[in-house]
C-alpha cells in the first residue's frame, strides 16, 4: 500500500524535527554531563585526591574544551601536588583563555561584533 505524498511530507517532516530535538538534547546531556564531572573534580580536589580530579577533569574538557575554569581548576590540583611548573603553564591557558573571553564579551556589549545568538530569529 501506498501513502500519499502529503503523508510522505508530512511523514518526513516530522522524522526532522524528531532528529532535530534528539540533538538538542543529546547537547544538553553532553553539557550536564561535562558540569558534573567539573563537579566531581573540584570535590576530589577538596579530598586532596588530585590524580582522580584530574582525571575528571580531563573528561570534562573533552566534553566542553572552552571552559576555560578547567584550566583554573586543573593548575590548582597540579599545584596542591607540587607540581608547580605544569600548574604554572595551566594558569597561563586559564588567563589566556579568560582573557580572550572578555575581550569577545566586550566587544559584543559594544556592538563592534554582533552576537550570532542575538541576530538569529527564534523558530
């Protein structure tokens, strides 16, 4: 038996907009996710736990490479086990990327560069 062709659009449609908000939560849980692993890593950091902080925090760069309070977080943990010069080099990602951060952030405010977000219509 065969469908109409509205169906078949109607059909095919629907199929995209389920692909659609499948991605858009397999974004949220990869965001959660990365937050908890952030989480855990700064409570292993409390526990003095440094190689299992570390650890997590690997896993959460790997889900969020642009947060740049991983790096904080990971100099604190490489300094607590007296590693001094890689938690030194951490830092200087950390400030680099912060600083990168404002600079992106203020020009937005200025209007010099317009926010892709802001200027995209809502579906």
């Amino acid at each position: 038996m065969l469908i109409s062709e509205r169906l078949n659009a109607a059909l095919n449609a629907q199929v995209g907009h389920e692909l659609g908000n499948s991605n858009q939560y397999l974004a949220v849980a990869a965001y959660f996710e990365g937050e908890c692993l952030f989480g855990l890593a700064k409570i292993y950091l409390r526990q003095k736990n440094y190689s299992a902080a570390l650890t997590a925090l690997d896993a959460a760069e790997r889900l969020a490479p642009h947060d740049y309070n991983i790096h904080a977080v990971r100099g604190q943990a490489l300094q607590q086990s007296g590693q001094r010069e890689k938690a030194a080099a951490e830092f200087a990602v950390y400030t680099r990327m912060l600083n990168a951060a404002r600079e992106k952030r203020e020009k937005e405010m200025s209007g010099e560069v317009l926010n892709p977000e802001l200027m995209s219509t809502p579906d």
